[in-house]
C-alpha cells in the first residue's frame, strides 16, 4: 500500500501483520519495554520495516531508537517515517540529499469516532469533505483528513523540531488524481505548501508527504 503513495528517492517496506522472527534491538527494546503485548508487536514490525527500507537504501543501522518525542532517530544522513495501524505497519526512508522530511500515516477506511472531526477539521475543510464524499462516497474523507495531517505533523516536525496542531495545516485534497496539498498555517516552517499523495484500497488509506531536499545554495 504505502508504494502506492511514494516514489524515488524514497526508498520502503510494509507488512501486512506481525510476521514471527523480527527481534528488537536492546536500544530500540528499551521504548516498548513495558507495553502491551499488541503495542509491542505493532513497534516491532514496524522497525523491522525501517530496518529493510534503509538496507533498499543501502544504509546499516544497528538499531533505530525512539527520540525525546517519540519520533524514530535515523542515522545520519536520513530522513524517514513509521507508521502502523491495526493489521498494517510501513516505512518509508531517504537519503537527507535527496529529500528533506518524509512523513507518511496508515489508517482504516473506516469513519472517525464522533466528536473527532471537530477537532481535526478546520470549517472550510468540513465543506471541502462534504463536496467529496458526494463525489466518491466510498473514501472516508474525514478518516482521510486525520491522515494527511498525521504526514503533514511528522514532516513538520522534522524539519522544525516542534508539534504541528491539527488546526496549523489547511488541506485540499483532489479525488481523482490522489495528491493533496497542506498548506502551513503558521511561521517557521520551510514553504508555504506542501504536496502529498494519497491512496484508499483494501480497507486501507495512506497518505506521504516528500520534501524536497534544500538547495545548499540557498
């Protein structure tokens, strides 16, 4: 699925479940040491993921730890995004020569419980979602929304070392050609837009989101 959503330079791996064999690493054992036994198999499929993503790349890692806020710490040089959701877990990495940030998110295309979209949707967003669920009905835009702007969080992060809210990225999505893009609502993140993909089969909706490496010229 996630390979519906990237593309060179960005190099990825996804599981559908938790096969058996993936061990942890007893620097990345260390985030899940105390977690149930689903949040444990979820974390470590996804690693294992990250782990075959970056050998695509070329790159060895011993171990990908969980940093202060819980985002994967890549080796230097890479930028890179895990996701997991129930039954499906993906990675997606680059070199930092290639890409600036790379966020991707994974979730059921199922409706948010209620109450949700409120605090993820801005109005104008609402309308938005309300004029395409007329014109594909099949695609749980609201459930769509929180994606994107999980991909939109993880980027931002990246490249600005802070928490994005759910109300600092306004999206537009286009239905036919499966791209969306986020615009940054608020000072201190590189570029005004950001252009994402987006994909809904299987039960599934993805979403990712490459930045662009900078120019070192400026």
């Amino acid at each position: 699925m996630i390979g519906d959503v990237v593309a060179e330079p960005v190099s990825w791996s996804d599981a559908v479940g938790d096969p058996p064999g993936p061990a942890l690493h007893p620097a990345e054992e260390s985030a899940v040491r105390n977690a149930l036994p689903g949040r444990r198999a979820e974390f470590t499929t996804g690693r294992h993921c990250a782990h075959r993503a970056l050998e695509r790349l070329g790159v060895a890692a011993d171990a990908i730890p969980r940093g202060p806020r819980g985002a994967p710490q890549w080796p230097a040089g890479v930028v890179g995004s895990i996701t997991h959701c129930d039954g499906y877990r993906a990675a997606a990495v680059a070199r930092t020569a290639h890409a600036g940030a790379v966020g991707i998110d994974a979730e059921p295309n199922l409706p948010l419980p209620d109450g949700v979209l409120g605090r993820v949707a801005l109005p104008q967003e609402e309308v938005h979602l309300a004029a395409l669920r007329a014109q594909r009905p099949g695609v749980c835009w609201d459930r769509l929304l929180f994606s994107a702007k999980e991909s939109v969080y993880k980027v931002g992060h990246a490249l600005t070392h802070t928490p994005l809210r759910f109300d600092e990225a306004s999206l537009v999505f286009e239905p036919r050609s499966g791209t969306f893009r986020a615009r940054i609502l608020r000072a201190g993140v590189p570029g005004p837009e950001l252009a994402g993909r987006w994909s809904c089969r299987g039960g599934l909706l993805v979403t990712a989101i490459t930045v662009p490496a900078m120019d070192p010229r400026g």
